[in-house]
C-alpha cells in the first residue's frame, strides 16, 4: 500500500503517525450513494431522529453528509437534497453553513464549510476516481481550530461515492497547496486514508502503529443515536479485522463523550477472512440478560470492519459458533452474512 504523508497531517493535530506496509485499508463507501444516478438506496439501519422543523425538499434524495457534533466530532448524517445529476454537489451546498437542508441536521449538529461559500464546480475524473471540487473565495473563512474537521468531512462525503476515491480542493479555480489557516499540506489528493476523529492511545508508538476506524455512540439533547467513526491507532498488526474488534470491545475514550457498544464483558473467540466475507465468533457474553444481542452492538461490528475491509465485504457473526445469532431489533437476519447498511446515520423526517 502506498504510503500516506501522516507525518505532515500530524503537524497540524498534534499527532505523528508514519504508515508502514501493515496498515489497514480505510477506503469504503456508503452503500446510499451514487453520482450517476442519484441515490434511491433503502435504508438498513433502524436509527429514528426526533423530527425537525425543515424546509420541505421537492422531489427529495437521500445522501450522506459529514457534520460536527456537539462533542466536536465529526459524523455522518442523512439529508434530503433536490434530486439532481449533480448531486456530490448537492451534498457539498447541504454542508455549508446557513444552507436551508442543513436545518435538517439533528439538534447540536453544525454545518462546516463556511457560511457563504459557493459551491462553483465539481469535476468527476472517472478514470481517476477524483473529485476535483472548485469553492469561492468564503471557504477560506473558518475558525482554525476546525481546518482538519472540514477537510474531514469534505473528503469522507465525497468518498461515499462510488465514482470518488481522492478529492482536491480548488478556490476560485487555483488549487489549494494547504489550507491558508493552519497550514495542513494539500499536495496530494486527499482519501479516507486520512482518518477521522484521530485518536493515539498511550503506549502506541506513532511508527510501529496501524489505524483502525471504530463506529462508537453519540447522542444528542434529543436523545437521537448516532454512530461516530474514530480513527484509531493500535500496535502495527496484519491482523487488522481482529485489531477491530478488540478495540470496539476496548471501548472510546469515556472523556470524549461517546459510548461504548459492546455488552460489558464481552470476549472475541476468533476472527477468520476469507475472500469478501469475515466470521467473528464471540462467547455468549457478548449476549444480554434476554440472550440476545445489543442490536447497536451488531450494527457496530458490521459498520466496523466494512469500513476497514471495504464496503464489498461482508461479515458473519456468530455466538460459541453457532450463526443463530438474536438481535435486539429484528430489522437484520444476522443468521447470514451481513453486508454494510445502505445508510450509517439515518433520520426519520
């Protein structure tokens, strides 16, 4: 794999982190969204916001955007826009700030591009899978302290297309080399290799590291639940569907206000890969009081390694070996392989 330049990523977050051979694959899509058509996915998760008073979108499409949360991370999160070939467009207005579809956005979520900021062009380089995304001159007016979070979001919105697996960044038609108020280097074309919500536990030494994208628990004053990606690193591994699941057991960071999805106790027996399809087996720990399992759990591990392995992939879990496996909810058969959902974040409108 080729080599990332975290360490120059790290000189504007505070972390620096060198990518090796072992490191996992972070590239993925959300299954809802399509350049060419515009998206028309089901949803297959059974998150419900509490409605919000919203400007009602003509002849809607659902598509994923990124968006900070109250906690300061970002997440994802499903908008209606106006159906429309140019809907990666489309997504990009939805995320500026003072957009009438950001009024969709849960309550404590905030839009962040800046205010004011023209959409002016996208080009879709298919041969290259690269967006080349063309901004006014306001994208340069934001607070500093949120430069790694827009690109965050920019790029893990625009990644969730098929046709798009690098995104470069122009303004007023002139490429961006770095951004003008920290000075993150944009000389590359920016991935999901990235990361998101950048975590270094102690004891992981930036060189000898691999970074896993967990999806923990947010919530909202609304009570709305939603998954937060988190990059983290661990000690470099090649065995990086196993790394996954013994850091969702491991749990976030309790300061960051997110929660853990695991049953308390829960315990990993083995995780095997074979070709587009991984099986996790786990006691019957990871079982509740009712002998079935959290259905946010099941959702997480599924939402966790697609994101590592790739969205073709698709997961089989099992308690004690056996693939009769009850769910909270009774939205997904968990009895077979489970593809991504078609959507992470869904809201009920």
């Amino acid at each position: 794999m080729k080599q990332y330049r975290w360490t120059r990523w790290a000189a504007v977050t505070g972390i620096v982190v060198l990518l090796t051979s072992g490191c996992s694959v972070l590239g993925t899509k959300e299954q809802s969204q399509s350049i060419d058509p515009p998206p028309t996915g089901a949803d297959a998760s059974s998150n419900t916001a509490k409605p919000v008073t919203a400007p009602v979108v003509q002849n809607p499409s659902s598509v994923t955007v990124y968006a900070k949360d109250a906690n300061g991370f970002v997440a994802p999160i499903s908008l209606n826009v106006e159906k429309s070939v140019e809907v990666a467009k489309k997504a990009l207005e939805a995320m500026v700030d003072g957009n009438p579809a950001a009024q969709q956005m849960p309550a404590g979520f905030t839009a962040l591009i800046s205010k004011g900021t023209t959409v002016k062009g996208i080009n879709i380089m298919k041969d290259q899978k690269l967006a080349i995304v063309d901004f006014s001159s306001s994208f340069t007016d934001y607070n500093v302290q949120d430069e790694r979070k827009i690109l965050e979001a920019i790029t893990w919105t625009l990644t969730g297309f098929p046709s798009v697996d690098k995104v470069q960044i122009r303004v007023e038609g002139k490429e961006l080399k770095e951004m003008p108020q920290g000075g993150t280097p944009m000389d590359e074309p920016l991935s999901r290799m990235m990361g998101i919500n950048l975590e270094k536990p102690d004891g992981v030494e930036y060189g000898q590291s691999t970074p896993v994208t967990l999806y923990f628990l947010g919530q909202n004053q609304d009570n709305y639940k939603y998954y937060v990606p988190v990059t983290r690193l661990v000690k470099r591994t090649d065995n990086v569907a196993q790394a996954v699941i013994e850091q969702l057991i491991a749990g976030p960071d309790q300061k960051k206000g997110l929660a853990a999805v695991m049953t308390p106790g829960s315990e990993l027996k083995q995780v095997k890969k074979a070709d587009d399809l991984i099986t996790v087996d786990f006691s019957d720990k990871v079982l509740g009081p009712d002998k079935k399992a959290p259905a946010d759990a099941l959702r997480a591990v599924v939402l966790s390694l697609t994101e590592n392995a790739g969205a073709a992939t698709k997961v089989q879990i099992t308690v004690n070996g056996d693939t009769k496996v009850a769910s909270s909810d009774s939205q997904t058969n968990y009895s077979k392989p489970v593809s991504r959902p078609s959507t992470v974040n869904p809201q009920k409108m």
